[in-house]
C-alpha cells in the first residue's frame, strides 16, 4: 500500500522515487555566472554523477570548461544562443540536445535579452 507520510516529498514502500519540486534550490553555478537546481546527487543514480536543473541569465555565459571522467548532456528547455568548442560555434534553441565529451571544452552563451533554462545530466565514463 502507498501512501504520503503527511510530507509532499517521502512515499512509503515505492518501488520509484519521487522528488518534491519544492525541495530543491537555487544555488550558484559557475562561480556566479548562472544558476542551478540539483535534482540528482553525485550517485544517487549509478554512474550519473548529477542532474541540474540550470539557468542563465542574459547575456551570461557557462564560461569555458571541460568535465574529466565524465559526459555531460544538455537539453536546452528555454531560450536561444550558442554553444563553443575548440572548433566552432554553434546556435541553440528550445528542444535542442548537446552530449559534450569527457575533456572536450566548451562555452554556453545565452545571447538573448531573457533568461534561459536547460538540464544537465553528468554521466561517468
């Protein structure tokens, strides 16, 4: 039998785990540049070492960085702009997928007047 233990946020005996919205914050990402939620913990899921819910603001960018021993996946859920690796630049939009390499750096750019919004999912090697 399931049933709330008067938490939004625990279900007793389920088989799935669910998570509040409510329970996750805001916090800072990249040394201030944005913004992130984070929805899974370094091996909460085995080898994922986290998912954020992330967000920037106008004209920011995720400046240049790469992530060692691990993917990273982006799906871009609002806004326009670019993303750049060592080879060139290329435009975003809503519904749009990027796998980013372990070690390959790159650069997201919100290059709009809006903030934007986008998942992440970090995944080891």
């Amino acid at each position: 039998m399931n049933f709330e233990t008067g938490s939004a946020n625990i279900k007793i005996n389920m088989k799935i785990q669910k998570k509040s919205h409510e329970i996750f914050v805001r916090e800072d990402a990249h040394g201030g540049s944005g913004g992130r939620k984070l929805l899974l913990a370094d091996n909460e899921v085995k080898n994922v070492q986290g998912m954020t819910h992330g967000f920037l603001p106008a004209g920011a960018k995720f400046a240049w960085h790469a992530h060692e021993r691990m993917n990273e996946v982006m799906f871009v859920l609002k806004g326009q702009g670019t993303v750049r690796d060592e080879d060139d630049i290329y435009p975003y939009s809503e519904g749009d997928v990027f796998v980013f390499p372990q070690g390959i750096f790159h650069e997201i750019e919100n290059t709009s007047k809006e903030e934007h919004e986008y998942i992440f999912i970090r995944i080891y090697e």
